[in-house]
C-alpha cells in the first residue's frame, strides 16, 4: 500500500516537474497548489488582453453589468437634412466596421420620430445585452442615443448642429425622461469623452438653456 502511493506520488512529480524524483505528499499539496496559481494567473493575463481586445473591436463579450452612469449624445455624422435608417446604422457599424453591437441605443430622425436600435430595460444597471458601443472606454456604463445630422450640407468634414425644430423637442424630451428615470445619470455630449466633433453643439450649455439641473450636466464624478 506504502509503496503504491509512493509510486503514484513519483508518477505526479515526474508528470510535473520532468524527472524522476522521490516526493511526499506535503510537497506534491505545495507543487499541485503551485502549478494551481500559475495557471489561474495566466488565465487572468489572457482574460485582460481578450478584453482589450474585444473593446478595442467593440465586443463587450466581458464586461459585466455596471451602473448606468453617462447619457452621452450623438450625431450620425451625415449631411443636413439626410436622412439616415436603422438599417444604414447596422450597415456601418456591424458590416463596415465589424462591431458585435451598434454604437446607439435610440435615433432620433429627421422628423423628430424616436426609433430603438438596441434593447433595454428602464432599471439603473447596463446588463452585457442592454450595451451600444457609442464611445470607446465608456460602453459599460453609459446609454448613446443619437439624432441624424450633424454636417454641413455640402461638407461632412464641417460639424454642424443640425436638429431640426423636431428633433429638438424630442431630444429634449428624451434627455428629461432619462433624467426623470434615472435621477443621478450625468448627460454629456460625445467630444466631452473623444476629439471628435460629434454631436456638433455643445451639450452642457443646451442642457442648461433647456434648464436641467447642475448635477445632470456633464463628466463629474
Ligand atoms: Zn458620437
């Protein structure tokens, strides 16, 4: 009996460490334990790197659900008084640029007529289903809701606020009943948190002419 375990412990040390060697089983609790943790700490080496990765594509495959924090707007980017579908939004998002997710919640259209892109629910946390991937770095934690325009007529290259009188109100009534929702949720614009131009208006001074409150305005803590 004694020497069959042994035999079995040798077996288990050979299988680990390559050559031949007497063990007991204190050692082989150690060496097991050992080889446990290099194991666990490569797994989370890789794990780190697939999420860099998988943000950087815009798959959001591995972040858990976190609390909705950020309301960032958008523009899509494309000339005064074109319209833009849902369909256009997957074919650039999806196709074009390969993402797993489109980067919007919610557009807003030309006549003001609010249509969904993305499933939601109204509670205070972004479940890996709920993500639209608007903003690199902010997709955990922020909803993007975009209105179609944003350019010049005749050059894409200029930003431009481009809301129509409709699209105005609705944006207005979108952004209070996120507000009303969700009391804490800070409303920003998209060059707030990127260089880039979108939406073509400064959001903090709008939320103010519209009269939202300080707390709501902008990237605080
Ligand atoms: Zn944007």
């Amino acid at each position: 009996m004694e020497n069959t375990k042994t035999f079995l412990l040798n077996i288990f040390a050979y299988a680990f460490t390559g050559s031949y060697i007497a063990m007991d089983l204190e050692s082989l609790k150690s060496l097991l334990l050992f080889a446990g943790a290099i194991i666990l700490l490569i797994l989370q080496i890789r794990l780190y790197f697939l999420k860099i990765k998988n943000e950087k594509k815009g798959k959001n495959k591995n972040l858990i659900m976190s609390k909705l924090k950020y309301l960032i707007i958008h523009c899509t980017a494309t000339p005064e008084g074109r319209e833009v579908t849902k369909e256009d939004i997957e074919q650039w998002h999806l196709v074009e640029r390969g993402w797993s997710r489109v980067g919007y919640r919610d557009i807003i259209h030309l006549n003001g007529g609010l249509e969904n892109l993305i499933d939601y629910n109204q509670d205070d946390t972004i479940d890996p289903w709920e993500i639209s991937n608007g903003a690199h770095g902010f997709n955990g934690n922020s909803a993007h809701v975009v209105y179609v325009g944003g350019t010049e007529k005749n050059d894409i290259k200029k930003s431009k606020d481009t809301r129509t009188f409709e699209q105005h109100r609705s944006l207005q009534l979108y952004v209070l009943f996120m507000i009303l929702r969700h009391p804490n949720i800070k409303v920003i614009g998209h060059n707030e948190v990127s260089k880039k131009d979108c939406p073509g208006f400064n959001v903090g001074e709008w939320l103010r002419s519209i009269c939202v409150d300080e707390i709501n305005i902008g990237l605080k803590k």
